[in-house]
C-alpha cells in the first residue's frame, strides 16, 4: 500500500494531519505527524480523555533510509490505532446523547391535572346516598 493509501486510512472528513520535517544529529530526520482535530471536544470523562488520545503526534527520528523503508508501516499502525479510538469515541458519544436525552425526559413535570370548575353548574354532581324505602313507599 502505497504513503497516501496509509494515509487515506488515517483520516476523515473531520480530521486533518500536519507534517512536519526538520533535520536531526547525526543526517537523521524528526518527521512529526499531528492530528488537527476538527469538532466540538467533550471537556470531561472518557471521550475527553479519548479526544486527547487522538491529538497524540506522532514523532519519529532516524536515518532517511529507514524512514524510507519504515514510515508505511507505522503509518498503517497509527492509522489502526486512531481508527480504534475514533470508534471509541464515536461509542461515548452515543452513550451520553441517549443518557442525556432519557434524563431529560425523566425531568419533564407529569401531567398537570385538571384545574377546579369555576362555576358550580359545572362541577360534576357529587353522588346521592341510595335511597331508603319509607312506609309510605311500601306497597302490600
């Protein structure tokens, strides 16, 4: 797979990555890889702390050559590992839009009831006691 297949890989519409290449001791190289993260970052909890995880760069440092032959690879293995994160956030942030949702159901007041008649003509007519039979009632 070639540098910008790995590359494909490592990103999506919502990221971006910045390289940056400068010399090192020895003829080496320092190529740093860092994640420009694009949306609105939770400020606490697990997809926080997964949000920082991903704003990782990644640093490497050593001979031209081996970055050559190497740099694919453990491109593809960034790649992988920000692919896991971004699940994982993606999991979080499910989890707390049904919790917040659910929660705000819970909050809303029940159904309020019926407000009293404000005219006696239209209350409802309490019941009557049964009636009780009188001598005059009876009939033989």
């Amino acid at each position: 797979m070639s540098l910008f297949q790995h590359l494909a890989l490592a990103l999506n519409t919502a990221d971006a990555l910045t390289f940056r290449i400068q010399g090192a001791e020895n003829g080496k190289l320092r190529l740093t890889v860092i994640p420009e993260l694009k949306g609105e970052a939770p400020t606490e909890g697990d997809g926080a702390d997964l949000r920082a995880a991903l704003a990782l760069p990644l640093v490497l440092t050593d001979d031209p050559a081996r970055l050559d032959a190497g740099f694919t690879e453990i491109l593809r293995e960034y790649a992988a590992q920000r692919a896991s994160l971004k699940q994982s956030l993606a999991v979080i942030d499910s989890l707390q839009k049904a919790n917040a949702k659910a929660a705000s159901k819970a909050s809303k007041p029940a159904a309020t009831p019926p407000e009293p008649a404000k005219n006696a003509a239209d209350a409802p007519k309490a019941a009557s006691a049964p009636a009780t039979a009188t001598d005059d009632d009876i009939l033989l």
